[in-house]
C-alpha cells in the first residue's frame, strides 16, 4: 500500500514551489499542495505523485496565466490529479491497489461512528485530503468550530462579521468538505474503473482546456 513520506520531504516540495510562485499562486501551494500530493501517493509510488502533484499545479497556474483562472483552485487541483492519476493506469494497463477504508467511513461528518473507525489512519488521512483541497479559510472555518471549539458568536467578532453570515459560511464549508472527501474517499477505494468519474467539484468552473 502506498504510503505518504516524511513530511519534511513534502515540506522542502512545498518551499520550492513557493519560491518558483508569486501572488495568488504561493497561497495555493501553501493550502493545496501536502492534498494533492497525498491524493496521488495513495495511489501511486512516489515519484508518480510528486509528477501528478506537479502537473496538477502546472495546469491551475497555465489556466491564471491564460485568463482562465479558476473560481476554486483546490476543486481546480483535484479535478485535474483525478485524470493524470487515470493517466498513470492506463498507460500501464494497471488498476489501483484500493485504500482500506474501514466500514462506514461515508458517514464521517454526518452520523456517529465508532471510535475505531475515527482512529483509523486512513480515515485520518483522508480527513486532512479533502481538508487540503479546500480552500484556506473554509478550512480554518471548520478546524475553528469543529477541532478547536469554537463558538460561532466568538468566530462572529473574530471575523467581524454577523453570526448568520459565519453560519452561512461553516454552511457551504461543510457542503465542499463533504464532496471532497466522498470523492476522494470513492477514488481511492475504486478498483474497478480507472476513469475519474464526472463529480460537481472536481473541475473549474471556467473550465480547464485541452492542454492542461
């Protein structure tokens, strides 16, 4: 089973990357790129997911610096991790060793589950994936009420802004972190079709063009 590596090899991918970036750019390696990295690794060796990682990012910024910039950069990265680990089997005519998950792991952030499924590494894992492949601040946003506890009316004056409009905001946090993790929870599972399916946030929303 694939494993991740030491983070400080990630850690010393994610400081070149960010010298090599400006602007925008540098915050979506910062928030997106241990995700991506680890999305592939999953389900790679890892040389191939650091190339997946790699190319997912070549993609996001080509689509900046073209006009096409993405509305979501870590639906934008997924998306296209998804097709370039699709790439990697079929160009090997192989199909994925699945992640064991354990039983119910689809029912994370909507139903109580065993403590050993919660203990899980894998469901762990996967956890901070799809955390990673939200936007900063919706991440802060869950990690704020969910791990920290925060309340929302001290979210509220942190932010300065109402308790209905943080509530909104953990609202549709809660929605992307949700697709995300099924999505990246089904794919790493999956052994049975190596073609990423089509899913309503695995893509940009301007579209990514031929070339990425």
């Amino acid at each position: 089973m694939p494993r991740s590596e030491p983070s400080s090899a990630r850690e010393r991918q994610r400081r070149s990357a960010a010298r090599a970036a400006q602007g925008g750019s540098a915050s979506w390696i910062q928030d997106h790129l241990d995700a991506v990295y680890r999305y592939a690794r999953r389900r790679l060796n890892h040389a191939d997911a650091e190339d997946v990682a790699q190319q997912a990012f070549e993609a996001l910024f080509r689509a900046e610096a073209e006009g096409r910039p993405a509305d979501d950069p870590g639906a934008y990265l997924l998306g296209t991790a998804r097709r370039r680990v699709a790439d990697v089997f079929r160009r090997r005519a192989q199909r994925p060793e699945p992640v064991p998950l354990p039983e119910g792991w689809e029912g994370y952030g909507h139903q109580a589950l065993p403590a050993d499924v919660l203990e899980s590494a894998e469901l762990r894992d996967l956890v901070h994936t799809a955390l990673g492949l939200l936007r900063g601040v919706d991440a802060d946003l869950l990690l704020d009420r969910y791990r920290r506890g925060a309340s929302v009316a001290t979210m509220a004056a942190r932010l300065a802004a109402s308790e209905k409009a943080v509530e909104m905001r953990l609202r549709r946090a809660r929605q992307a972190f949700s697709e995300r993790f099924l999505i990246v929870g089904r794919d790493w599972t999956d052994t049975t079709d190596d073609r990423p399916a089509a899913g309503p946030s695995t893509g940009p929303s301007r579209g990514e063009g031929a070339s990425a």
